[in-house]
C-alpha cells in the first residue's frame, strides 16, 4: 500500500527534474551565445547567406537555431552542421524538403523515417539511395522516388522492381530505367511498350519474346531509329518490316 504512492510522487519529480534539466541547459546555451562576440555576426552572415555556415565556429554549428536558418535556405548546408545535429528531425526535414540529397546526412533513425524520407525522395528521386533498407522496398516511399526520377528504381529491393505501379511510374518519367526491373516486368508488354514510347532503345532490356512484337518494336523505332538494332533477328529480317520501320522513323524524327 506505500509503494504506490511514492510511485504517484516519483512521476512528477521525473517530469520536474527534466524541465529543470531542459531550462538550465537553455540558460547555458544562452551564456555560450552571449559570451561568443561573434555570434550576431554569425546569425547576420548565415540570414544573409547560408553557406557562411561553413565559416562558423563549432559552436554555432551546433546551434540549432543558427543551423535551421542556414537549411531554410539551402538544404546543402547541412553539410556544414555539427553532426550532432544530424538526428534533429526539424532540423533534417526542412534540409531535405529543398534538397533530397542532404538525406545523405541523416541519422540512421531519420532514414528510417516514411514521412521524412518521402519528402526528400520527392524532391530528388536519387536520394532512395540513403533511405533504410526497409524503405526502399516501401510502395509509397517507392513511388514517390521513380515518380520524380525514374532511374532511382536502381536503388529500390526486389519486391519494388517487380511492382507494376512502380515500374510504370519510373519507365514513363525514363524509358532507360526499364534495365533495372525484374525480368517479369521486362516482359510485361504494357511496362515495356510505356518504355520504348519514352525511350525508343530501351527495347534492348526487353525480353526476346517482346523484342519480336512487331507493334512494340514499331513504337520504340518511331521513338528512336537505332532501336531497330535490338528487335529479334526474325523482325530485322523482315525486308517489309524493316521498310515500314524505316519510314515511321524518319517520319518521327523529322517532326521533332
């Protein structure tokens, strides 16, 4: 019967010491700030320019305040923070809602994070590569990646290059990021057709047995004359085929 009390005591006393804790850790903050004759100048340097962050001195580059005004900016200057800072998710996300690439920087808990990571993948496709392992094989951080950049598919687990959403998405933003589908979704006659109409060679990643369909090889020559070297021997030997191919190419390629 006492022990609960002390427990109902305890939790307050926690909370109160951490507050004291959090105030006093403010106030010494404060006092670094002040005792710093630099530091006005620094936040007026870093308002004006962010990249003078680089110039700072340790301290200011772990500060959060002087940090986040030189990431509003540009969210390469992240580069140049303390990386103690580098786990300050306010901090990482507002880097990398302008420049996805800074994600290279995050801590391996923020990498982890959906919401974060999506909001640097959908400013740069590319930054899928600094994502967790379990992200990157994560529809929607997924899609949000090829959507912006197609080729990020590179980037991205199994079960995502053989999604058909994902698939579609990254094809039709970059014919070229058919070679990093599965070999299912390579034979996939609407993912490749979606390809070729993007980017006429990447037929060549095509499965052979779509490599002799004669509607798709059409669309990827009308795309890009050159494609006609990866259509099946069958087809390039086709003396009507390669005619009509021929014209639909340079007809294509007179009109751009």
């Amino acid at each position: 019967r006492l022990e609960n009390p002390v427990i109902a005591v305890a939790v307050p006393m926690n909370q109160d010491t951490k507050k004291k804790k959090k105030k006093k850790k403010k106030v010494e903050k404060e006092k670094t700030r002040n005792a710093d004759p630099k530091f006005d100048a620094i936040i007026a340097a870093v308002t004006a320019n962010g990249g003078a962050l680089r110039d700072a001195t340790p301290v200011m580059k772990s500060d959060r305040d002087v940090v986040l005004c030189a990431v509003r900016q540009d969210g390469t200057f992240l580069r140049f923070a303390s990386e103690s800072l580098f786990s300050d998710r306010e901090i990482v996300f507002t880097a990398v809602s302008n420049y996805g690439p800074a994600l290279f920087f995050a801590s391996p808990e923020l990498r982890n994070d959906k919401a974060l990571v999506i909001a640097a993948c959908t400013q740069y496709g590319g930054a899928l590569e600094f994502v967790s392992d379990s992200l990157r094989n994560d529809y929607d951080v997924t899609l949000a990646a090829v959507t912006q950049m197609g080729v990020a598919l590179k980037h991205a687990l199994s079960d995502m290059t053989d999604n058909f959403d994902v698939v579609l998405a990254a094809v039709k933003q970059n014919g070229f990021s058919l070679g990093f589908a599965s070999k299912a979704r390579r034979g996939d006659y609407e993912i490749v057709l979606a390809a070729v109409k993007q980017y006429g060679m990447a037929l060549f990643h095509a499965t052979p047995k779509l490599k002799g369909n004669r509607a798709l090889v059409l669309a990827a020559v009308t795309q890009n004359p050159g494609a006609l070297e990866y259509a099946s021997s069958a087809l390039r030997e086709d003396e009507d085929f390669v005619i009509t191919a021929f014209v639909k190419g340079a007809a294509s390629a007179k009109s751009k």
